[in-house]
C-alpha cells in the first residue's frame, strides 16, 4: 500500500497507465549497461545477468505501482492515476489482510532479484521500495494505526474529495462525478472507522481534533462541489444531490459516534515510546542518522545558531538606544535579551491585515530574480502560479507550496498564500503577523518556491523513474528547502540585512527546535512546560504558533524530524563533494546535479553524485 503523497493530481486512461508505467520504468533502466568489446566472454556474460536483472526490477517496479495504487485510490488520485478515481480505500479486516498479503509478495519478488546485478540507479529504487513495503507492513501489523489514530479515516475522506477537486486534471463534470461516487462511499469508511478504533487505544487529543474537524468535509463540498453542482444533468446531477444528502445523515451520526463514545473514552497514550519511535524514524526518514545521532547534532546545532543569532543581534542593536547590553562573552540571559531585542525589531515590521497576499508575491518576484542572478539554480521558465489559499486551509500558515502529482504532467505548481481570516480578532492577527513577519515571509517564499519545494518539485519530476517520483522522499524535499534558505542568505539575499538573516536563523533554529521536540514528547515524556521553553524562549516562537506545535506534535510523530535531518544530510553532503572538487567546485552544477537525482533519500543522492557505494 502506498503511502499517502504531500499532494492531489492529473489524468491518464487505464490501458494507457499501465503501458506508460512499464515503459518509464524500463526507461530508467536503459543507458546503464557498459558496450563491451566482443569475445570477452566475462564481461559479456555480467552484462547479461545485470540487463536481466534490471528488466525483472523494471516490471517489478510496475506491478508494484499499478498493483499498490490499486489498493490505495486516493493515493492513487494524488499521485495522478485517475484509473481508481470513484473508489475508496478498504481498511475493513479484508482489505487490511489483502494488503498485507499483496506487500508480501512484493517483498519475496524484491527478494528474488539479485541487488548487487542491478544498475546503480535500480540499487537505489529497490532500496526505496523495500523501506516502503516494510514500512508498510510495519504500520499494519505492529503501530496499527488503523486500530487507534481516527485522523486515519478523517484524512481519507478529505483526501478523497480534496484530491479531485483541487486540480483541473479534468473536465469538472467528469470530477464531479467521481467526486459524487465517492461521496457515496464515504459513509461505509466512517463506518469502518468505528468499528476498528479502540477508544482505550486512541489518544484523547487525536480524539478531540477529528470530532473538531469532522463537520469539515462539508466545507470541501461547499467549498468545491456546490457551487459547480449545475455542470451535472439529469441523472447525473440527481445521483450527485442524493450522495450529498446521504452523507450528511451519515456524518452526523459519526460526528454523534466522537462526541458520546470515542472522545469520552479516549484513554490512549499519544506518546509512542522509544522503540516504535526508533522503527518508524528508520521507515520515516530513511536516513544514514538515526534518533541518537539525531539529538546529539540538533542540540549542538541549536546552541551554534543562538550564538550566531547572538553575533547578528550585536550588529542589529549596535546604535540603537536603549538596546540591552551585548557582551563579547555574554549570560545566557544576555544572549538571550539580545536576541528578543533585535527580533522585536522584524516582528513589528510586518504588512498589514489586507496585505498578506500582496506582499508575498512581491518576495517571491525578489526571489526568483535573486536566484536568477545569482547563478544559485536552474531557474524553470514558468516559475509557479500564485493562487488564494482555499478558505478551508486557510489560518495556520501564510503559504504552503501544491506540487501536482508525478504522473500528472503538465498541470502547474501552487504557490498558495493565505489571507488573514476575516473573523480573527486584533490580537490574533498581530500574533500571527508577529510570527509571520515580512522578512519571514521572504524566508517562507524561499522555503516554499523559490529555490525550495516549487523549485525541487520542478527538478525532480524530471528524473525518468516513475518508481522514484511515487515515492519521493519527504526528509530530501524539506531538507532542500531548509538548506535553501541559508545557501541564498549566504549569498548576500535583501542587501545582507541583519534583519532578514536574523529571521532566516529563527525559521531554521524551528526545524532544529521540530527535531529535539519529537524526540522530546515520544521518548523522553517532556512535558507542556517543557515543550514550550523550547519553542518560546529556545527557538523564539510566538506564544500561538507554540500551541499550534504542541498539539501537532501530539498528532504525529517523526515527521517534525524531517526538516532538521534533511538539511544537515544535504549540508553534509555538499561539504562532501566540495572537498572532492576542491577549486572546480561550481555551486550551480551541484545545485542542478542534486536535483536530477530525483529526490531519493539524501543518502542515496549522496551516494550516486560521489560514485560511493550504494548502501
């Protein structure tokens, strides 16, 4: 079963997919094998065992991704095979059982190859895909999500709606009409839902938050599907308005379910222990670090940045009056007044309540042209398309990046950018406008387009393996984006503002913050309080963007890892390849050979650039 991508997606008809996934996989295969001279008998003979050994991984790597799609059609829609696109996961015993028969299978086929015969790049792709069927297979057999995490179910029912209708990878009413098959469906997974969670095993904040959001699927409907409901005719708009009504009945005797029997009963433990922690963090991250190494680094790695926000705070406070003194070898009281000091500064320089969206197309115009001038990246001719944020997503962040699926081609990359939400009061929007300064949004406009996630996206779709592209790796996307961050202040972005640099060191001292925190609440047992030092006082957070992080860090679990190992992974393996081309170094080179790896795990990107072995 595949597991679910960051984003929706684009259309492909049935015998068509099949063909072109055999085709692209046997693709990547191609131009790996050596000529060798004839009558060398050896050489010729290995040449042989490595081409058929990468033909078997080939139309292995196409059963899995026609097969596993098949068993996850929202995935499916998301990734952009639109052959499942009326159907809905089964996670009821049966569909369970058969997934877990089918990933099996796939890893005695994996089995049966002979690795070490396989061509560099399908080393790698056989690495990807056994970390993600044993992961798989982990999650249903031993973490058992299914049995205790409702967001499981909210997420799917969402996904399902959401993933149809956010892209025109159709025409609407084609969409419409699966929109409204699955709709049809949705009450049976919410049936499901209650009849496989345990309450005594669901923590009460997972509770708690899926009976707040349960009601939220009618806002992806009137969102998305009412307002286009005239598009459908006849028998097709009456089956469309008689899923509708079903599903309201359907998801009020649900949302009756998590107030009156699952939120009054959730006696589960959120905090998942070290054990499960450490197996997930190996199936998550797919990384050469692991947890210990992991804290070891991200402890040392926040005290350096405070110290460097420290030497910026001294340049920013330097003729202010007033400012709090700045020592060459200050307290941590002073180190840490100094910084607040010099912050303050950023946070009351922020755009107003209207203009949030205006203000961020401005810096993402600043960035590209940086970027561009800077020779820091291949820049794509179409950057991104700046959309509003839906309404329904809108509140938590100023922007998000929307990348259309692998197989979807040719659709566009969303920048999407949140407008302040008309019903928050003053004290939410300066909260949030505090956090979310304008030199922080310059950092978030880096991050999320500009050469981060839009940019990555753009590069890495181009690699040939399908396989590699379904399976992109999340620590390889959001390390990049965090590493872009510091490679465009290094290169002097805005002026060499103190400010901004200052700000870009907080947006980095977070994911370093992400990284202890995870570790902190799953292993260590931190308490609130404790949480909250972190993020406030450590890493400078604001009081609401902390609370918003101590509930998600309740809800998951090694995912707020990702951006730390990511970027120290891909620093490391900068630094790596730097010493081996010494004076021949060309930063744009490697910027652009990184990103034709295709986004595997960093380690594997590391490994392919500098000829190592893959391990």
């Amino acid at each position: 079963m595949l597991p679910r991508p960051r984003q929706p997606e684009t259309r492909m008809s049935r015998p068509l997919l099949a063909a072109s996934l055999l085709t692209l996989a046997l693709a990547a295969c191609q131009g790996q094998t050596v000529p060798t001279p004839a009558g060398d008998a050896a050489t010729t003979a290995a040449t042989v065992a490595e081409s058929e050994q990468d033909r078997a991984f080939a139309a292995l790597a196409a059963r899995f991704l026609d097969e596993g799609l098949a068993l996850s059609p929202v995935s499916a829609t998301q990734v952009g095979d639109h052959r499942f696109d009326a159907e809905l996961d089964d996670l009821g015993a049966a569909g369970r059982q058969k997934s877990v028969e089918w990933t099996r299978g796939m890893l005695d086929a994996l089995d049966a190859l002979e690795a070490s015969a396989l061509s560099r790049e399908n080393q790698v792709d056989a690495l990807i895909l056994r970390n993600t069927l044993e992961g798989s297979l982990w999650d249903l057999e031993t973490m058992q999500s299914w049995a205790w995490d409702p967001q499981v179910y909210s997420g799917l029912a969402g996904g399902a709606i959401y993933s149809l209708m956010a892209r025109e990878f159709a025409p609407l009413p084609e969409r419409l009409k699966s929109a409204t098959a699955r709709m049809e469906k949705i009450p049976a997974l919410l049936a499901q839902a209650r009849e496989n969670l345990d309450p005594a095993r669901v923590p009460r904040t997972h509770a708690e938050t899926v009976a707040r959001q349960n009601q939220g699927l009618f806002t992806l409907i009137d969102t998305f599907i009412t307002p286009n409901a005239d598009l459908l005719e006849g028998a097709d708009r009456e089956r469309l308005d008689a899923a509708i009504a079903a599903l309201r009945p359907a998801v009020g005797e649900h949302q009756a379910w998590l107030d009156g029997t699952l939120v009054p009963n959730a006696k589960g433990e959120f905090r998942i222990g070290a054990e499960r922690y450490d197996q997930k963090l190996r199936f998550s991250l797919n990384s050469s670090l692991g947890r210990e190494e992991i804290r070891r680094r991200a402890e040392a790695e926040l005290a350096r940045v405070r110290d460097e926000m420290y030497e910026v705070a001294n340049v920013v406070l330097a003729d202010l009056d007033g400012a709090p003194d700045t020592p060459e070898q200050p307290s941590e009281d002073q180190r840490q007044a100094a910084i607040e000091a010099a912050m303050e500064l950023a946070n009351e320089d922020r755009p107003g309540r209207d203009e949030v969206v205006d203000f961020a197309k401005y810096t993402l115009e600043v960035a590209t042209d940086f970027v561009r001038g800077h020779d820091i990246v291949t820049v794509p001719d179409d950057p991104v398309k700046i959309i509003l944020m839906p309404e329904f997503q809108r509140g938590f962040a100023v922007a998000y990046c929307d990348s259309p699926g692998p197989l979807d081609k040719g659709l566009d990359t969303y920048y999407a950018i949140s407008p302040i939400p008309e019903d928050w009061d003053d004290a939410q929007v300066t909260s949030f406008l505090r956090e979310y300064n304008k030199r922080m949004i310059h950092v978030l406009s880096i991050h999320e387009a500009m050469p981060g996630h839009y940019l990555e996206g753009a590069h890495s779709a181009k690699h040939p393996s399908t396989l590699r592209a379904a399976l992109r790796s999340g620590p390889f996307a959001e390390g990049w984006a965090v590493y872009t961050e510091r490679v465009v202040a290094d290169a002097g972005y805005l002026d060499n503002d103190p400010l901004f640099r200052l700000m870009q060191l907080k947006f980095y001292a977070r994911s370093v913050g992400n990284a202890i925190l995870d570790q902190g609440i799953h292993v260590d047992n931190w308490t609130k309080e404790q949480a909250m030092d972190l993020m406030v006082r450590q890493t400078f957070q604001q009081q609401s963007e902390a609370e918003g992080k101590w509930i998600r860090a309740q809800l998951s679990s090694t995912q707020l890892a990702t951006y730390f190992v990511g970027a120290q992974e891909h620093f490391d393996m900068r630094r790596a390849v730097e010493a081996k081309k010494g004076e021949a170094f060309d930063m744009k080179r490697y910027h652009d050979a990184v990103l034709a790896t295709g986004a595997p795990p960093v380690r594997f990107a590391r490994q392919l650039l500098l000829g190592e072995a893959i391990q």
